[in-house]
C-alpha cells in the first residue's frame, strides 16, 4: 500500500472498537456491493462491444479452430 491515505484509514481503523470496525467492513462490503451493482450495465456494454469487435471474433474463431482437435477425445460435453 504506497498510498500515504490507506496508511491513514487503517491507523484509523485500528483506533475502532471490534463492534464499530465489524460495522464499518459490513457497510464498505455494502457500498462495494451496490457500485458493482450499479456498474453492472457498463459490463455487459463492454462485454456486447467485445462479442461484436472483429479483431475479437477473430481471435474467438483461432482459438476454436485450435483446440478443435480435442473436441474428438471421447469426453461428452455437459
């Protein structure tokens, strides 16, 4: 952690009792949780611009073609 302000959080933190330091994870897991959340379409934006980007389909198409071969080693699909 190279960041002077991690340094000052955790100083911080430590000065927490137990109950207040366990709150405070629970709420920092919480607003992690709701930006992922929030932040999901900006995913599947980025995941719908990749599937139709040709230089990615291309490399999709090598490497199918690549391990085309192990698709007859007798194990059936699931």
């Amino acid at each position: 952690m190279g960041n002077p302000i991690f340094s000052q959080i955790e100083d911080s933190f430590n000065q927490l009792s137990i109950s207040d330091q366990l709150w405070l994870i629970e709420r920092l897991a919480h607003l992690a949780h709701e930006a992922t959340l929030k932040n999901g379409n900006d995913v599947e934006q980025q995941l719908a611009l990749m599937a139709n980007d040709p230089e990615i389909r291309r490399e999709l198409e090598n490497i199918e073609r690549e391990f085309s071969q192990a698709e007859a080693d007798g194990l059936e699909t699931v």
